[in-house]
C-alpha cells in the first residue's frame, strides 16, 4: 500500500470521525427523504406543455447574442436578426430537448465526492453569489476575500454540504476583472468539493476549465468526457436570454460540462402572478434554452433549474420561502420528470437574522425540494436576507435542517419485528425499554442528534445562558471553522495554480473582460 | 330577520374582517395541504396488524379498572383478576374495532365552528396542559388562571386555532378539586371553540357534560345525538391503561362524545428503539383501547391518536419534533386509515425559546401531521419545552406556520391559462408584470401575509430596531389580545354556568374527586 492510498484512507476515516462527532450524516449526497408529490394531473402537465410550446411559436424568446442566431438558424429556428426573437416550433422543440441526458455525474478531484444528477440523490450545496457576509459579532459586512474564504472552510466541514453552488460571498475587495481566477484557486486548494462555476462570457469560462484541469490533474479531453464544473444560466424572465451567460454556457456546452438553465420565476413580477402563468412561461424558458444548448452539443449535460419565489405585492420585493412557492416547486418537478432531465433547486428565506423566520422559510423551502423530486439545492447553506447575505449562523442551522431531513425515511426496515415483539414481551406492563438488550444493541446510532438542538431541561438551559438557536450557531461556527482542516493536494498542482494564476493575471491587466 | 341573526352575522362578518387583517386564512378547519404520504408498503400494514394482535393475544394489555373487567368479560375477552391483564384474540379485536365510525362531527354552539373528522380538513388546535406559561417579558411562571385566561383569549382571536386542545396552562392557583369547574366555565364563555375536557374520573366527566348542555344551551339527550366534546385517553406505555383514565373514557363513549386514545409512543423508553417495533406495540394498545369503548357503546365515536416522539438516548428525555418522528407519523396515518379511524397528531418542539428550534421542529411537525394525514392536531399554537411551557409567542408563531401551511395547495387553478398566456404576450422581453391587467385583477389575494414575517429591506428592518421574529412575535401577542371580544352569549346562559359552579363547589367542597 503506497503512501498515497494510506494517507487517503486516514484522511476518510478523520472525516467520518469528524462526520460523527457533528452527528450529521456521513453519506454523501443524501438520499430523498420521501418520493416526489404531485399537484399537477396528467393532462395538466400536457396543458403546461402546450401552452409552453405555443408560447415559442407564437410568440418566441429574446436571445442577445448573434453567434447564437447563427446555430439558431442552421438549425430550422426562425430569428428576427432586428429583434433578436427566436421562434421554434413545437416539433423543434421536443426533438432537441429530447437529447438531453436524463443522469450525469459531477466528478469531484476524488471519486468520494462525486455527486450523481438524476437519480434518487439530493445534493446540497453552499450559499452563493451574495453581496454580504453576516455573523453575530460583525454584523452585516461587504463580502470580502476573508469572508469568501471563512465560509469557504465552513461549508467544506459540513458533512451535509456537498458542493459550492458559487462563491459563498462575493469578495468584493478583489479586482472584478481577476476575481475569479482567485476564487477558484481557492475553490481548488480550500476545499476538494466540486463548485459551480459563473460562466459569463467566454474568457472566464476557459479559465475555469483550464484551472479545473490544473487542480485535477487531467487534461482537456479528459475534461470534456465527465463533467467536472456546473454553471447556471439564469434567463432575464420574461422571455430574454442576456448574451454574456449565453456565451459562458455555450462554452461550457462545447465543452461537455454542466448547465443549468434558471428562469427567475418571481410570479407578479418577471412572470404572471398566478401559478399556471408562472408555470407556462417558466416552462418555455427551459424548453428553448436548453434546446438551444443541445443544438451547441447534443447530449450536453443541463439541468431544469427552478427558484419559484413570489413577491410582496405591497413592495415589489421578492420573497424566498413563501407557501406558495412550495406547489410550484413540487409542478415544476413534475414538468423535469416529464422531460427527463435533472433538476435543481434551492434553499432560502428572507429573514434578516438566523432566527423563527429563517428556519420556517427554509423549512418550507426544504420540503417543497424534496417533495417536488430535485437532485441539487443551491444556496442551501447559509442564505438570509432574499440572497442579499451569507451567514455563518445561518450555514450551521441549515445544515441541521438538511440533516434531519436526510433522516426522514421513505421506507421503514421491518427486520427486527420478532426482536422487538419479545422485548415488548419482556419489558411488559409498567416497565420501560431504556435497558432492554433490544435497546442496549441499537442506541449508540438509532436516533439523528442535530448539531444545534438543545433537548436538555429549562433549568439546565437556563443556567447554561438561556442561550437561543442563534447563538448556539454562533458557538459552533467557530467550533467548525477551527476545526478546518485543508484537503490533501498532490504535489505540485497548488504551484501550477498559483503559477496560472500570476500569468493571467499579467495577461488580463486592466482589461475588461 | 330577527335580533338574534342579524347578530350572528355582524358577527360573523366580523370576525371575517378581523382574520382577512390577520391576512391567516379565513376558513377553518383547513384543508389538507396535500394528500397522504406512504412509508410501508401494503404488506408491512398487515405485519403491523399481525403482530399487533399477536401481542394482544399471547401478552395481553393492562386495563388498571375492574368495572371495565366486567364488560371486557362479558364480550369474549380474557381477563386476569390478579394482575389486571386482558387478552384478546385477532378476531374480537377486529369485530369490535369495525364498529367505530369513520367521520364525525364535534359541534360548537355556532355550528360556523363546527369541525368535522375524518374527511380532508384538518382541524388545529391549542396548546393544552403545559405546567408554565412563557413570554418575553414576565419569562417563565407558573401557570395561572390569569395565563390560562390570556392564552384562552389569545387563541380566540387565532383564525387557525379551532378547537382547544384542552387548557391551554393549567391554572395551578385554583384547587385541584374543582379546577374543571372554573376553566370549563371559561371555556363556554370566554370563546366559543369547541374543547377537549380532561376525562380523569366520571365526576369530572359529568360536571363538563352538564356545563356543555348549559353553555349550548342544550338537553343530555340532544349531548348524546351528537358529541359536543372530546377527551383524549393516554395510554399509559407499554401495555397499561389506568383507572381514572378509563372511568372518564367509558363515561364520555356511554354519552356519546369523542375519545382520543393516544399511546405515549416515545421509542426508546416507552416503545421499542425502532420504527417497526414501536409501531407494533402501539398499535396494538390503541386497537385494545378502541375494541373496549366500543364494547362500552358501540359506535362511540374514537380517534387513532399519535404523539410519535423519541427518547434523548444521552439523558432520557423526551424529544418532540425530531426527525424520526416524522417517518412514524406518516405510518401511522396508514394505519389508521387501514382501519378507518379519524386520526389526532400533534405539534410539538423541545426548544425553550421561540427560537430558530422552536420554528424547525415544529415545521417538522407539521409536514409530518399533513402527510400522515391527520384529522386534528393537538397542541398546534404555542407548546415549546416538549410540553412544559405554553408560549404566547410561539401560539402566533404556529399560527403562521399552519396559516402557510394552509397555502401549500394539493392542487392546481388552470382557469386562467388563456389570460395569463395574453399577459405574458403582452408584456414580452424586458417588460414585467406588476401593471399587468392580469395581475391588477389578482394582487390583493395572491399571495397569503403571515403575521410575523419581515420581508423588507435590510436597512428598514435595521433602522426599526432589527427585530428578530420572537420580538415582532411579542408585539403581535400583545395587539391580539387587545383585539380580543369575547364571543356573544344568549342572555342567561352565563348566569346559569355561574350557578352551577357555585353550587358543585358547595358539593364537592374538599372532597377529593
């Protein structure tokens, strides 16, 4: 046995020590708590469906790059080269989506940390993309490299995360034309879960290839077989696709990794306010532009992305974390399966604190992903405040959230009834199990312990501090985040990155890219 | 029309005005959110049926009250006069559960707070029976009849809150003896929601019986037509029944009125530490239950009734809302749908804030209790403490939850495809919807407002104190309450009632009941 295969199984069975004294599941992704829902009925689907593909003929979809119009046009799409409007036709549609992979991986630089797309695994992954960080002690603060890196660490200790749907916060000290070669240099080095990357014009998404090579290890055709990096496109709803996105996923697309396509379906405002509007204008928005993506490269892996969300008809302000939003989740779950492709969604509240409000919306939010069937969760540790923050607190607590629910079974294990029938037998009549041999051989690992909950009595609790939720968080952030500890990395490749780095950087100057 | 309808419905136009502030939902009880989860399979029914009647006949059930002995005697059952014991075989189980009706309905005084079981509403009830009261500023104290009172009137004004689910703190500065007196006075007057009375002896049972005719101004017989009360029979786990218990059942089931029976199914103490054992073994305790009241009346109406909770296995303490239990629940409601009996859940957290915990495992709850299935969920508005501590922050918290709840829609209005695909026409790429004549025509009911959500921006929330949802929940309590007016009462009714409870005072005297 070679040093390097010891050092990786030391480094499994550290983490599945670490996993255990966090209480939070080991296995990773986790399973599906319980089979999807259902709201829609069969006919209801092939309506959303119609209604979509009409909505594509009739009246078509905004793409705002002309090099799409061109594979556009080759391709039997009618575009309005003025308007830049696409239309397809219903047969058009139907036979380009139906080329898009129903089950991918993403690969992870070890295979332990592979996630599967489309079958009945959940992946969650880290907040992303907000503008502010948020702890207890520094309160609300501009995203910065510190911050970037801090939750960085902290997703990569918990067990329950399994991806970074992005940069956690946005470092916003950083320079925004290099920025993201510093971010995935830490995304390669800080952590070794894969990552999502921003495909936003083509440059930054050679980069990101290039450096997930790097950091792997493998070259470019070896990038080009599995998927490696995801990205989301989120389309400008209604009806527009902006051209930087459209040219990041098309590189991506060429280059065999993962899209999502994301209408920001915020109803009464980018869609209609009622469910069925949302339902078939968000529906279009998938069909076209991941048709589209396959007409680039048929069989390129992309995903049906949802963030149903309404907003307050009182401020116009969106709300992640609404009751409504969960029976849109669950409709646009169905429509994924209808076409077979994976889907995404995420977690989220706009609660400004990691308080009652941030656990019910996130809960809320939480079932709707389960009970609508989705395979990846963005955004699912540590978002407050509608995206707008990520909070240390709020990572902590939604891992908590996830973990219970990795323990909500969709089957019930029956092999012990005779065992049980005789300690029920044995225990009888005013007595209790707490000692019965049938209790003593499963104790240690019959029952889930969140990392916050504090079952202890008042008394306890009270002299402990009378502490909330919240500042438990608080504790076992710090609890974590000293904890960290940073991935094995083969020799040489932290170098190669960092070489990387300082050439483009030279490369890039003041450019605007 | 005469003075008595009109007032009835200025009332009730009141009341519709004071919920549609509230912006909780007017109707109640509320509909299923969405239809029934499965977690056994049809043969894992059976195998619970199968061993549950198994244990009922090889180990028996203790029935703690030799007047029961002789009904259970004298309709085929074997009983031990020694130890109390009673078998029963597969057959009379079945033959005497059959007989338990499916729907029914408990009735108020105004039949618009009528609440039916066993169809798809699910009623919510109060907190009921905590020992301490809680709230931000006066923190936890014992309860009192001016808490009982508070939390009564409280819940009154709860649109979501339909029933109490017996008191909601026990008033520990009245005498023990003739407690029952004052609060079912309370009860009859203070709100007109219908009430669980607490059946512990037949002379408390009586007393309730007699008041529920003075406070609805009905006969004994008109009582017995149709239940006008509901108690809830604990079965003392494993395999025990107690006396009081069962006299107070047999008394409420000879007149007619609902008998929860609810085993204290907490696995790892009270239950096996599994699923299937503790499903086995509660099972079997409530078909023993249920088969005896309906030997005392066939017919008697009787509810399936679950508190599915976990033991701490570091400490013993009981946990309500972990993640287990959601699983149990969800089965369970298999059973009782497998025999046709109207099933009572309950919300629960062991939290001792209104906090972050508080939120998530009552959230947990919740989903569980609505894909199980149930009918009526106890405890529903302010439990925190595993059942030590009704909160009055918590009651408007779990007001919100199941008012989300109460959003989550099983299904889908397609009504408006045409219009909404015209909208979306209309305002095209670039455009949005908060001026559309589609959304104008719907805004203002949309989308459901829970009381204590902050949706603002960052800085509002800030510059008004930043106020967690425990602190907003405190300022909610307190405008509630403001707001309370109590019920109207046909003139006389309340004089009768104060009649009465002078004078079983009078008889009871120090008489230990």
């Amino acid at each position: 046995m070679g040093p390097a295969i010891r050092s990786k199984r030391t480094r499994r069975r550290r983490d599945a020590l670490a996993d255990r004294e966090h209480s939070a599941p080991v296995e990773m992704p986790s399973r599906h708590g319980l089979p999807p829902a259902e709201v829609l009925t069969a006919e209801q689907i092939e309506d959303v469906h119609a209604y979509s593909t009409r909505l594509l003929e009739e009246v078509g979809i905004e793409f705002m790059l002309p090099a799409a119009w061109d594979i556009l046009e080759a391709n039997g799409a009618k575009v309005d080269r003025d308007s830049g409007m696409v239309k397809m036709d219903r047969g058009l549609v139907e036979h380009w989506v139906s080329k898009a992979p129903s089950t991918f991986d993403l690969k992870a630089r070890e295979s332990s940390r592979d996630i599967s797309f489309g079958g009945k695994e959940i992946a969650y992954g880290s907040v992303a993309s907000a503008p502010n960080a948020l702890d207890a002690e520094r309160r609300r603060t501009v995203g910065s490299q510190s911050s970037f890196r801090d939750l960085l660490k902290l997703s990569h200790t918990l067990s329950t995360c399994s991806f970074f749907s992005g940069y956690p916060v946005e470092p916003i000290d950083l320079p925004v034309n290099t920025r993201h070669l510093d971010c995935y240099a830490d995304l390669l080095t800080l952590t070794d879960k894969p990552f999502r990357i921003y495909a936003i014009g083509e440059t930054r998404v050679t980069d990101a290839l290039d450096m997930v090579c790097l950091g792997h290890g493998i070259n470019r055709d070896e990038l080009r077989e599995a998927p490696r990096l995801i990205t989301n496109l989120n389309v400008n709803s209604p009806l527009r696709v902006d051209a930087p996105l459209l040219e990041g996923a098309m590189e991506m697309a060429r280059n065999g990794q993962i899209v999502v396509v994301t209408p920001v379906a915020f109803s009464g405002a980018m869609t209609p306010i009622t469910l069925s509007g949302t339902l078939i204008q968000f529906n279009a928005e998938c069909l076209a532009t991941i048709a589209f993506l396959q007409m680039v490269r048929a069989g390129a892996p992309v995903m049906y992305g949802t963030v149903f969300a309404n907003v307050d008809m009182k401020s116009g302000a969106p709300i992640l974390g609404s009751a409504e939003m969960s029976t849109g989740m669950i409709a646009t779950g169905q429509l994924a399966r209808r076409y077979g492709i994976p889907m995404r969604g995420f977690l989220g509240s706009s609660s400004k604190a990691p308080d009652a409000q941030a656990a019910y919306e996130t809960m809320i939010c939480l079932w709707a992903n389960v009970l609508a069937g989705v395979h990846c969760v963005f955004h699912a540790h540590g978002l407050l405040d509608t995206g707008l923050i990520a909070s240390y607190e709020k990572a902590v607590l939604d891992s908590d959230l996830i973990g219970m629910m990795q323990v909500v079974s969709p089957t019930v294990d029956f092999s012990d009834l005779d065992e049980a029938f005789d300690a029920i037998k044995t225990v009888g009549p005013g007595g209790h199990f707490l000692g019965a041999d049938h209790t003593m051989a499963r104790y240690k690992t019959a029952f889930h312990t969140p990392l916050l909950s504090d079952w202890r009595a008042y008394e306890f609790w009270e002299s402990d501090g009378a502490k909330d939720t919240a500042v438990r968080a608080t504790e076992k952030w710090k609890e974590l985040l000293d904890s960290y500890v940073p991935p094995d990395l083969p020799a040489g490749r932290a170098e190669a990155l960092e070489e990387f780095v300082i050439r483009r950087k030279q490369e890039i100057g003041d450019m605007d890219i």
